[in-house]
C-alpha cells in the first residue's frame, strides 16, 4: 500500500521514513538502499525528490535582513589563475547570511554588479547592513539604501569585530567538505546539492527528519 506521505509512490510508510532518516544522516542512496531492501533506482529517485523539495523550502525561506554578509565562492573544476576571480569549468555562487542566522545561495552567471546587486535587492530589505569584501561589484550599495562596510582581506586583520564576514566564509567551508564526498556532481543536479547544505546548515540544530517529512507533503505533489 502506498504511504499518505506520498501517495504517488509504492514505498510503505516504513520504507519512506527510513530512508528520509537516512538521507538526513547522509547516508548515500545506494547503501540506504541495502539497508532498508529496496532497489538502488527507488532510493536515488527519493533522494532526488527531497533534494528538489529542499530547494523550494529554501526559497521560501530566504528573506534577510538584519546585518548580512555577501560573498561568492566558486565549486569544482579548476582555478585558471592563482589569484583573482578568473576561474575556468567552476560554478560561481553568491551567498548571503544573516547574522545569528539563515544563509541563501544562488548560483549565478558571472559576478558583475549588476547580477550581484539585483539578488542583493530580491532577499536583503534596504536599511539593512550589508558586510562585503572590497570586490567593486559591491559598489554603490550606500546609493541604494542600505549601510555597507567592506573588509580588506590584505590588510591580514579586521578594524572592528562587526566587521568581518567569517560566518558566509565558514559556510562556504561547510558546504565544500560536505559536497567533497560526492566526488563530483553533475553541473546540471549542481543547484539540487547546494541547496541542499544549505538547508542542513540552516536547521542544524534541529530535527531533520521531522522537517524533510513535513516539507514533502507540503511540497512533493505540487512538483511535476
């Protein structure tokens, strides 16, 4: 019998939940797979509708305000020089974190001003304090309503205890060690991976299973 956590599936009830578990432990599809008894395919086909309902929780969710640190990172390939923003075959990403709080990520086509600033207005009201290095994508931030301190990473040390963005920083550590152990994910599934660290590390202290449960009813039927 279907579960009624997801009618259009033939998983039990059972086998839905253990294996929502196991995803929340980071268990890889294919040993979760083995664990509960069933096929390798249904396990990655689930693995992938949570992930899918992961990133609408976190687009839901995204609305910063408060002071909030801007700053992009790039994942895989490799960096075409050793200093700089040049890369070759990585994917950029803006993201944006609250203090105290939520961090959101986007993957984006390139860091000119105009991309950088328009996520900016989307998710962070003005009046907020922005907090960014001294990339010039930056500028003119001020001339749109919100207070802006930029950090000077050659100087080697920060002039106020505000002003830093180590909490976007250490998200970008947190999400890289945790997508290492992929091995590599396809560009086109890239986005589903991001989103999901991002959820983890914006309900860490909570009750995962519990969460991804209640966001897949909310959420799974209205996905095509």
């Amino acid at each position: 019998m279907a579960s009624p956590l997801l009618p259009r599936t033939h998983l039990t009830t059972r086998h839905l939940r253990a294996l929502i578990r196991l995803f929340a432990l980071e268990v890889p599809a294919s040993r979760a797979a083995r664990e509960i008894g069933v096929h390798r395919h249904t396990a990655e086909r689930l693995y992938t509708l949570i992930r899918r309902v992961l990133v609408h929780a976190c687009e839901a969710e995204a609305r910063l305000d408060g002071e909030v640190e801007v700053d992009e990172s790039y994942f895989g390939g490799v960096r075409k020089f050793l200093r700089g923003r040049a890369v070759q075959g990585k994917v950029v990403v803006l993201g944006l974190l609250k203090r105290h709080g939520r961090v959101y990520t986007r993957p984006v086509p390139n860091v000119t001003r105009q991309v950088l600033r328009r996520i900016i207005r989307q998710k962070v009201p003005r009046g907020s304090t922005i907090y960014s290095d001294c990339f010039r994508s930056y500028d003119g931030l001020l001339t749109e309503g919100y207070r802006h301190y930029r950090i000077n990473h050659g100087e080697g040390f920060a002039t106020s205890r505000r002003r830093h963005i180590n909490g976007i920083e250490n998200f970008w550590g947190f999400a890289k060690t945790k997508l290492r152990r992929y091995y590599g994910v396809r560009r086109s599934h890239f986005v589903l991976y991001l989103k999901e660290m991002e959820f983890r590390f914006n309900h860490r202290h909570e009750d995962l299973p519990r969460l991804i449960e209640r966001f897949l009813k909310q959420t799974a039927p209205n996905l095509d």
